[in-house]
C-alpha cells in the first residue's frame, strides 16, 4: 500500500513537471507579437511576393511555414542563442551579416518555438527524404547544379567551402527537414515565389532532389 | 574614352527602350539573380566568389571578351547554364526563373555594362 502510494505521488510530481516545463505555443505567439518579431517575420501564408521589390521590402525570412522547415530542438536552441545563418546581412550583396538576431531567455524561446513549429504549409509529405551521405545529392550538389556556389557547406577536409548569398547550409542536418527541403525544392512558388535561387524544377528530377534533400540534410550529423 | 562610349551605349539602349522603366525593371533582375556572382558593375566579384569558387565568373565590363559572344550566345547561357556553351556549370541555368522578357532585358543590360555589340 505504502509502495503503491509513493508510485503514485512521484507519478503526480512527474506530471506536475512535465506540465510546468512545456512550452506553451499560445504564450509563444504572444511573445512574438510582444518582442515585435512581426516586424521582419510574416506567420500567415501563403506566400505574399510577386515582385523583387516584394522580397527586398522585406527584413527577415517568412516564417508561416517554420513548422515545415525547421527542426524544433533546432529551433528552440537558436532562439535562445541565435548565431548567424546566412554570411551576408538579409538581402543585401554588400553587408556581412551583423548577428545581431535578438536572443529569447530559455523559457521564451522554447514557448516561441512550440509555437513557429505549428505554423504549417500542408503541403509538405512527411517520410519521404532517407538521410544519407548521398553520392548522387552531393555530384549534383558540388557540380551538376551546384547549390555550393551559393550555399557554404563543409568540405572534406572540415573546411568551409561555398558561396555566400545564400543561408550556410554547414549544420542543415540539424537545422532543416529533409522532407521541406525537397518541398522546397518541388514547390518553389509555393514557399518562395520570388528568390535569387534559380528555380529547378524541370531541370532536376523529382528524384534528384531527394537525393540532394538527402545529401544536404546529412550535413552537420 | 570608355566612360563616353559607355554613356553612348547608354544613350543608344535607352532609344531601342520602348519605355525607361523597362530598363531600371532590368538593372533590379540583374542586382537581384545575377550580381550574386557577378558583381554590382560587372566586374565578377559578387559575394558568392569566394578563394574556392572554381571558375571566374565572367566580367562584363571586360569588352573584349564580351564582343566575342552574340547576343543568342548570351541567351543560351543565361537560359542553360554555362554548359549549354561548354562553360562551368557554376552558371546555372535561369530559363525556369527568368520571363522571355527578362532575359532579353538583361542582355541589353550587358551590353551597356560591356559597352561593347556582339559579332
């Protein structure tokens, strides 16, 4: 009786701490309007640019598909202690990235994660990218169509290779899911309709893409 | 010299323009897709050209080189990629991102940074 008692109890501490310690995504959002991330982040889609002048307007990436893109323990990590993705400053050819991203205490960041990962395009299949060293992805990746000519990764050698306009992609694995990059790929106007990567689809396979979904997601792993 | 013939090439683009927003419409797709690699003014040093880039992105204000290509050469490119003209695959191909419209823009655009014609 008494083994049955203190059972229960330590369940209901349990229970007590778990609840205490998840993130709420309702606070999450309030914290996002509150710290004025709206200000360089948009988190109602579908996608809002039809011009050049449309992206360039902007000061941050859209985040109404962040639950497709991202990693959530990714996420909440970053939030917390944000470091520079992309080399140069957002939409700018000229200025290095500042790294001056806000940076959430713990308990915000995870509250603001749990809720950016349930903004969702519905549109992206689940399951579909196996996470590999992909020898097909990276001759695609390195030569074919190479995506490091604008996309620094990690060479063999450890060092940083590639080029700089867009997002480093040196710890996607971490960071994106593979099955949104091959969306992304797939589904271009559907998430970006306006960007300076060139669009491939039908210039790469269906299959191609995975493999590079693949490879680029194996990053950092 | 090359500053006046410029201005003139200049000048004689912006007379075959039906209208001038056309061509500043041209200078933002060119700043936008194409100065990643190529440079603001043309000079092939974009950001993306870092010590490991493989190739030399070409120079457009390099008007000699520039005169070598036809202005069918230069869609080919734009549109295929570099292989489509037995160059690096670092130029990739454009023609599921740019208008018809776009690519014609911007090889006049080139042609002002070259300030040069093709053959």
């Amino acid at each position: 009786m008494k083994r049955k008692l203190t059972l229960l109890a330590s369940a209901a501490c349990l229970m007590t701490a778990a609840t205490a310690s998840k993130a709420d995504p309702s606070a999450g959002q309030a914290t996002f309007e509150a710290q004025d991330c709206v200000a360089c982040h948009y988190t109602e889609g579908p996608a809002r640019e039809t011009t050049i002048e449309d992206q360039l307007a902007k000061t941050g990436p859209e985040l109404w598909y962040a639950g497709d893109k991202f990693v959530a323990e990714w996420l909440t990590a970053w939030l917390a202690d944000p470091q520079p993705i992309r080399p140069m400053q957002f939409n700018s050819l000229t200025d290095e990235n500042p790294g001056d991203h806000p940076a959430l205490d713990a308990g915000d960041a995870a509250d603001v994660s749990e809720f950016l990962m349930t903004l969702t395009s519905g549109v992206v299949e689940e399951g579909v990218v196996r996470v590999k060293k992909n020898a097909k992805g990276r001759q695609i990746f390195t030569k074919k169509m190479p995506c490091s000519g604008c996309h620094q990764y990690e060479g063999r050698g450890g060092d940083i290779m590639g080029g700089r306009t867009g997002p480093s992609l040196v710890d996607a694995g971490a960071r994106l899911n593979p099955d949104w990059i091959l969306a992304y790929l797939q589904q271009p106007e559907t998430f970006k309709p306006v960007k300076m990567m060139p669009v491939f689809v039908g210039l790469l396979s269906d299959k191609d893409m995975a493999n590079v979904a693949s490879y680029v997601a194996n990053f950092g792993r | 010299m090359k500053k006046i013939t410029k201005l003139a090439a200049i000048a004689a683009l912006s007379s075959q323009l039906a209208a001038p927003v056309w061509a500043s419409e041209t200078e933002v797709v060119y700043k936008f897709y194409c100065a990643q690699c190529h440079g603001l003014t043309g000079d092939g040093d974009g950001p993306n050209v870092t010590e490991d880039f493989p190739v030399t992105p070409r120079k457009f204000a390099d008007a000699t080189e520039m005169a070598k290509l036809t202005d069918a050469d230069i869609r080919n490119v734009i549109m295929d990629g570099g292989p489509a003209v037995s160059k690096s695959p670092m130029m990739p191909p454009w023609g599921k991102t740019l208008t018809e419209d776009e690519v014609t823009g911007l090889i006049g655009y080139l042609r002002v940074l070259c300030a040069c014609e093709g053959p």
